[in-house]
C-alpha cells in the first residue's frame, strides 16, 4: 500500500479530503491489539468516538481503494443510522466507480439503508432487481435473494 | 507530488473527526 496505493495522487487527495489518516505499525500497542490485528495491510474507520465500522486486509490498487473507501463511509453513515448520507455516499460510488468490485455489495446496502430510511420493502426488492440484473453471479445477489418473496 | 498526511496520534485523530465531522481511516502496516 505504502509503495503503490498511498503515493497515488487520487489516493492521498481523497484521503486527505474526506478522512483523518492515522498509522500505525502492526504491533503499535495499545491498538494492535484493541483491533485485534493479526495480518497487514489493515485499514481501519472509525467514527468519532473510535468506533470501528469497517474493515478490508489486504493490498488494494488505487482504482480500488477509493471505492472500498467509499463503501466503508456508507457503512459509517448505515451504522450511525444517518440512512440518506449512507445512500448518498452509495450513488457517489456507483456513479464514479461503475465498475468497481465493490459495487455490489454497495446496491445491497443502499436497498438496506432505503428500507430503513422509508419502511418501504420495495427497496429491498428493488436491490435484488438490480442485483440479478446486473450482478447476477454476486454473492450479493445470494444475499439479497429472500428479497424477492417480500410483497 | 501529493502525499496522505498521516497522524500518529489517535487522540488526535478523534479530536479532529470530531471537529470536521469526518471519519477516521486507521492503517496498521509492517514497516519490514
């Protein structure tokens, strides 16, 4: 990540932009083991209170890491329960990185966010929709595939 | 070149997600 995916202009712009960047050596004590880190790279985000919400191990390119980025402040928001920011967040991924390995996972959790934003189920079976659509070999279709029967 | 400006310090770190409603990005690495 250091070598590649950090010094990568988007990378540290989005980051700089949209997150406060803390890091620390896999055995930095107290937090390594408070997050129980047993293999690296492992990013990490918190809320403001320290709360973690989200987490990918792993080398990521940039074309990635911004999305796996994004997917994580969805969850933020979802966690939070700040239903509308998690699906804005969700379209900005959509919308700028289509073709992302994320994106999946990402319309399944903006159907969730919408259902709780609305109690409407048809968000629900609207993500599974789009999931078998256009994702169909997904996990998140699998995933979401009880969605169907809800009326 | 741009460069992500890492803190070191997570007291620090929360006090400024608190002050600019962000959320905190934590990497463990292994500097070899």
């Amino acid at each position: 990540m250091g070598a590649v995916t950090y010094p990568d202009e988007k990378v540290a712009a989005f980051i700089n932009a949209r997150t406060v960047p803390v890091q620390m050596a896999y055995d930095a004590k107290p937090y390594a083991d408070d997050f129980n880190i047993q293999w690296t790279p492992a990013v990490i985000l918190l809320d403001e209170d320290g709360k973690e919400h989200f987490r990918t191990t792993g080398f990521l390119p940039p074309e990635e890491f911004i999305p796996s980025l994004l997917l994580g402040m969805l969850k933020v928001h979802f966690d939070l329960k700040q239903f509308r920011e998690a699906i804005d967040v969700g379209d900005t991924l959509t919308k700028e990185y289509p073709k992302s390995k994320v994106v999946p996972e990402t319309i399944f959790w903006q159907g969730v966010a919408n259902y709780e934003d609305t109690h409407d189920p048809s968000h629900l079976k609207a993500a599974y929709k789009k999931l078998k659509a256009e994702h169909p070999s997904s996990e998140w279709a699998i995933r979401a595939e009880p969605y169907d029967l809800l009326r | 070149m741009a460069e992500v400006r890492w803190l070191n310090d997570m007291n620090e770190a929360l006090q400024r997600a608190k002050n600019e409603k962000k959320p905190v990005l934590l990497d463990f690495f292994n500097p070899g």
